[in-house]
C-alpha cells in the first residue's frame, strides 16, 4: 500500500474517501452523502497530513 491509502486505513476514512492518482496529480473523492461534519474532517485531515495540495474532490 502507498502512503495515502495507509493514512485513509489509519484514520478511518477509507470508507468514504478514495485516492488515485491521475498524470501526477493526488486527487482524493470523498462520498458526498456522508455526514457534512465528517466530510469537513476528512478534508482537514487531508489537508494538514498531504500538504502538497491534493485535489479534494466531493462526489
């Protein structure tokens, strides 16, 4: 496993948050049904834990 899918197992997001990785670019989906405060969270967690500004992206 790869980094971002060992932080999103780590913390729990993986159930509603995925990651790929497209020409380069980090780009995590998060589940838009979710909770808005666990969305909200997820994007923190991403934000703070990869820092070189991955692409966030609500489904």
């Amino acid at each position: 496993m790869n980094y971002e899918t060992n932080f999103l197992t780590n913390y729990g997001l993986h159930n509603y948050v995925s990651f790929s990785r497209t020409g380069g670019e980090k780009v995590f989906s998060i589940d838009g049904s979710e909770n808005p405060k666990m969305i909200e969270h997820a994007r923190h967690l991403i934000s703070e834990m990869c820092g070189d500004a991955p692409r966030i992206v609500i489904n």
